[in-house]
C-alpha cells in the first residue's frame, strides 16, 4: 500500500477554548481523544505531547475529558454564560456556582 501523509487544520481556536492542556502534566496518552463524544480532539503527531483541539467550536462542554484524565492535566474552560452563580441575600447560600 502506498503511503500517504494526512493533513490536519485546526479550525482558529475561539475565545470559546474548551479546554486548556497542561504541558508539563499531560503525557500525550489521548484517553481524552478516545472518550471526547463529538471528536474534539486528534492525537498530536509529537509523542507526549497533549492532543490538537481540531474542532473547539464543536465542543458540547459535557467535561468528559476533564473529568476523565487520569493524569488531571485538563482544565475544564466552561463558556461565560454558564460560569455565572446566583447567592441567596439572606443566607448566603450560593445557588449555582460552576466554573
């Protein structure tokens, strides 16, 4: 079989970033990759090396891949509108913090 070289472009990377790699934690074992449900993400061609955010914009922001790292070398970047909270006046009490 003849070989071929496969080219990848990343689409330009949004200030909507879904996630942020730690380089000096992440090992390049892709197991973000594999669990990421809409293909957010490719190996990188450089081994250990964190994986190519092909397609941000695509990203659901379900956290799988934050949530998933075994080496927790992913830091879940949520969207603006979701990283709001509201507290109770009275009891202080904070009714939805996410961030």
């Amino acid at each position: 079989m003849p070989h071929k070289e496969i080219f990848a472009l990343p689409n330009i990377i949004s200030p909507a970033n879904p996630v942020i790699f730690n380089p000096e934690v992440c090992t390049g074992c892709n197991h973000c990759v594999e669990v990421c449900q809409v293909d957010v993400f490719i190996p990188n061609p450089e081994e250990n090396q964190p994986p190519v955010i092909l397609h941000p914009d695509e990203c659901w922001y379900c956290g799988c891949c934050a949530t998933d790292c075994p080496n927790q070398a992913i830091t879940f970047n949520w969207p603006v509108q979701q990283r709001a909270y509201w507290k109770d006046k009275v009891t202080g009490k904070v009714l939805r913090d996410i961030h």
